[in-house]
C-alpha cells in the first residue's frame, strides 16, 4: 500500500513538472524576437498601426541586438510613414542610417527618406525646402545604389520634381511678360532652359523667349533662339508658333533665308 502510494507521488510530480516545463516553453514561444515581430507585423497588416508600433518598440527593447529588432527599427519608420508622421519618420530612418551603416536593405532606407520629402512637396511652392530635399535624396539613392531596384523610380520621382519646379517658373515667367517685365520674365524662361532643359517646358520657354527679342525688336536674337528651337523640337507646335510669329507681315522670305544660314 505504502509503496503504490509513493508510485503516485512520484507520477504526480513528474506530471507537474512537465506542466511547468511546457508553460515555459510556451512563454519562450511568445516572447522570442521571431514571434513578437510576426505578431507585429500581423497587427500592421490589418492596419492597426499603434498597436504594432508597441509590438515593435517592446521587440527592439527586449531584443536590441537581433536581427528582428533592426527589421522592427525600419517598420517603425514605416508606420510613421504611413500615418503621415514625416517628421518623426525621417527622424527614424536617419537614426537607422548612423546606427546601421552597413544594413542589406539600406537602399530602401534612403528610398524612404527620399518618399518622405516627396509627399510633403506642395504644387504651388517654387522655392520650398522639399523640393531641393527631395532630389538630393533621390541622388543618394541613385549614386549609392545604382543597381537597386528603387533607383529607376528615384529618376523618374527627380523628372517629376524638376518638372513641378520648373511649371512655377513657367508659370511667373508669363506673368511678367504680360506686364511688359521683360528681363524679369527672360531670367525665368532661361531658368527653366539651363536647369530643367529634360522637362516638357523648355520647347516652350525657347518660344516665350523668341516672343519677347521679337517683341523688342531685337530680331537677330530671336532668330537664334528660333532656331535653336527648330533644330532640338522641330515638330514641336511652340516651334511653328515661332515659325509664324517670324515670317508674319511678308517677311516670310528674309525670315528662312537667316534661319537656314543659322543653321
């Protein structure tokens, strides 16, 4: 009787044990780097920002020095990102850049830091801060990484920044050559020829700047600029409008005999 007694203590402990050590083990589960980043990035899918931004904060506090943690640093970013925080987003993504020099994807860090100027660019700034931000970020990316796959649309993003910049240009050149304010509307239109010269405007600004020389009866310079117009766009409509413009009141003839020796 005593013995069969002690048999059930002795299975009763090892039962008990076994619970303890299976607990434990689950805790271990719960906790460990890989599971609290997958149940963080799992609450960032269904959009609950705030609580994998906790997730990911709690991952990098107990965890500093795995890799989840550096992977958690980036998704902080992110989320900042996403829910419009720039400030606090390029904040995390320059920390990430000093802490992590060497880090894999480190071109989608710059990428991002770039993206993040890019969306605070306004249409109706010329001179704003983002502009300029945005493509010097763009460049590192490019000459950092000229092989990633972020450097194709970081050109294309620079075209896009450029072009807004340059349409502000367009945009106050006109105004001032409304109001007769000729040498204040020629900076603008050489602006947007010597800086943007791959953007859409420049066949224009060429023939702003034909109409204005024409304008003030300085023919000679309008006929170089004309040319120069019809040599780089001749199937640009801004290029017939300048053709027009040059041989109107029967001086067609004079007109393409100058053009022609121009060229």
């Amino acid at each position: 009787m005593l013995k069969n007694l002690l048999t059930l203590i002795i299975i009763i402990f090892i039962c008990y044990g076994c619970n303890t050590s299976n607990t434990k083990v689950a805790k271990k589960n719960i906790d460990d780097p890989e599971t609290i980043y997958l149940m963080a990035k799992k609450s960032f899918d269904n959009k609950n920002y705030q609580i994998s931004k906790e997730k990911f904060l709690k991952l990098k506090k107990l965890y500093p020095l795995s890799n989840e943690a550096i992977q958690a640093e980036i998704m902080i970013g992110f989320i900042d990102y996403v829910v419009m925080d720039y400030e606090s987003a390029l904040l995390q993504f320059d920390k990430i850049i000093n802490r992590y020099p060497s880090l894999k994807n480190m071109d989608y860090v710059y990428y991002m830091k770039a993206i993040c100027n890019y969306e605070q660019i306004t249409h109706h700034e010329l001179d704003g801060k983002y502009n300029e931000l945005a493509i010097e970020n763009f460049n590192q990316v490019i000459n950092r990484f000229p092989d990633s796959q972020y450097a194709k649309d970081s050109r294309q993003k620079i075209i896009l920044v450029k072009s807004n910049i340059a349409a502000k240009h367009m945009e106050i050149g006109r105004f001032y050559q409304r109001n007769n304010k000729y040498t204040a509307a020629l900076n603008r239109f050489k602006i947007v020829i010597d800086k943007y010269s791959m953007t859409k405007f420049t066949p224009e600004a060429l023939h702003r700047m034909v109409e204005i020389y024409y304008s003030i009866g300085m023919e000679d310079e309008s006929l170089k600029i004309a040319s120069t117009l019809g040599y780089n766009y001749p199937e640009s409509e801004w290029y017939k409008n300048s053709y027009n413009l040059l041989n109107e009141k029967g001086k067609k003839k004079t007109i393409l005999e100058k053009i022609s020796n121009l060229f």
